[in-house]
C-alpha cells in the first residue's frame, strides 16, 4: 500500500497512523511521483524511518541537510526530524519505506540504554545506510525481508519481523556513533515547528512576515534565516507553496470552481492565485482539475 496524499496536522506532524493490527510498525513501496504533490512534503512523525531505494534514486531533505539516495542504497531518518524527498531526474523513483515506534524496537529493558540516547541524538537527524558496507548491507537485507514478511503474512510473520528489526538496530548503532545533545539545536527544531504551525493553523487568513515571526518567538530576520537555512524559501513564499499543497484536494472535488478555492487558501486575488499554481504545478489550476476529474474516470473505468 502506498500513502499518496500526506495528511499531516498544523505542525506538519503526519498524521498515519503507522502500524498494522497487531504492531506498531508499517511497511509501504512507495513511488514518488504518484503522490499528490507530485513529490513527498515536508513532514515529521514520532517513528523511526528506514528507506530502501529500489528503483531510480530520490533528493531526501532532512531538516537543513540535503542528501541523494541512489537505487541499491538506504536511509535512515530520527524520530521527530522534518523531511521530505522529490524524485530526483525523473527516474522514477521506488523505495521501501519501513515506519516503526521507537518503543517496539527493542524490549523496555533495553529501551533506554540503547534506543533513547540515539533519539535524543542532535547529531543523528538521518544515517546514509550504503550497501558496500557490512552493517550498512545487513540493514538493507533485513528492510527487504521485512517488506516480505509483510507480504507473506506466513505464520508467526510478527516474530519474525521483530527479530529483524532488532538486527537493524544492533547494525545501525554497533558502529560507535559519537552522540551529541546540543541545546540549542533542540531550540532551533522546537521554534521551526512552532512557526509551521502557526502558518498551518492561519494560512487562510491574511499572514504577515510578524506574524510568523511572533509565533517562533523570533525577530523578522531571524525568522528568515530559519526558513532560508532549513526549508530553503522564505517564509512568506513558504505560506503560498502551502496554500497551493492545500488547494489540490479543495480542485478535485467536483463542485468547486477555481475562484472559491483561491479564497478559502488565502489568496485574495484569483490572477495571483492561478500565476502561483501554474509557476508550482506548471499548469493552471483548471486544467489541474480537468487533468485529476479525467483520471478519476479512468480509474473507475
């Protein structure tokens, strides 16, 4: 199963529940392009992320930090951490995506020695997992077995599952990764989502630059440098990109029409709200909406 329409709250938190009937763990193939935004948006979630790549390669952000993650290799991304990935030179990109709860990697006696401190890591927001080496290889090998376990569903699947999310972790923190615990990093990620939030909470209305700032408790130019270093676009070019994420779905149903959707986004000006679109979508939002009615139809066909 596939997620193709990122559904998260007003700090960007997902909102997937990420497990399975019995654990607190979810397996996905994902393909990039067939997501909503034609891309995968900047979220965070509680879970531990690990990422097998299995077809093209993909452009992961991981809060400031940019990273390629070519066909054969793997990431893994912290708890709470934001990110998000584009397929990168229209490859095509697939990958196994493997969600779990930090509390069903390894059995609370064991929790906060070795799982917690590397949550709390500042320094560990994602770990590049490379097939050419040994623990890197072992990671991946186990990512795939879970994906067939998950597709067998065989008997005692879910024993077989936690042992090979155990040798996951073993392999992932046996190489003696130095931890660091920077306050002030912390900060940093606690005011970003504050920011968001207030963006996600407000974006209907009409926003100002002191708005946003008040909300992270920032000064203007501060603010923008949060946006700039992290997101790479100020912060009121942010609030339009999530003006237009959000008028996907509103396009889609069949009663709207584009003028009703610029307003209920925020836009106060239809011309400016379809320039927007079409600079983002490289389309405008009308032919969005014939483009998505038309798959619809094909689909139920």
């Amino acid at each position: 199963m596939q997620i193709k329409d990122f559904r998260v709250d007003k700090s960007l938190k997902e909102l997937t529940e990420h497990r399975t009937v019995v654990l607190p763990i979810a397996c996905y193939e994902t393909t990039i392009k067939q997501n909503i935004n034609g891309n995968i948006p900047f979220h965070w979630h509680d879970e531990l992320q690990f990422v097998l790549i299995v077809k093209g390669e993909a452009l992961f952000q991981i809060n400031e930090e940019k990273i390629t993650v070519r066909e054969g290799e793997g990431l893994f991304i912290n708890s709470g951490c934001l990110h998000a990935a584009i397929d990168k030179n229209d490859s095509g990109c697939v990958y196994i995506c493997l969600n779990v709860s930090p509390s069903f990697v390894l059995s609370q006696e064991l929790f906060n020695s070795y799982v917690n401190p590397y949550i709390q890591a500042t320094n560990i927001p994602f770990l590049h997992i490379s097939p050419n080496e040994t623990w890197g290889e072992n990671i991946l090998t186990s990512i795939k077995k879970i994906n067939e376990l998950f597709k067998q569903t065989q008997p005692y699947y879910e024993i077989d599952i936690s042992l090979q999310l155990t040798l996951i972790w073993k392999n992932l923190i046996m190489n003696g990764i130095p931890l660091q615990f920077v306050q002030t990093e912390l900060l940093k990620s606690q005011r970003m989502k504050q920011m968001l939030n207030w963006i996600h909470h407000n974006y209907a209305e009409k926003i100002q630059l002191e708005n946003i700032a008040k909300a992270g408790h920032l000064s203007r130019s501060e603010c923008c440098r949060y946006f700039k270093r992290i997101l790479k676009k100020s912060p009121l070019n942010y609030v339009i990109d999530y003006r237009i994420q959000k008028s996907l779905l509103l396009l889609q149903q069949p009663e709207s029409n584009v003028t009703d959707v610029a307003y209920q986004v925020g836009f106060n000006s239809t011309s400016y709200f379809i320039e927007k679109f079409r600079k983002t979508m490289n389309m405008t939002p009308l032919a969005y909406k014939k483009y998505k009615n038309k798959s619809r139809k094909y689909e139920q066909d």
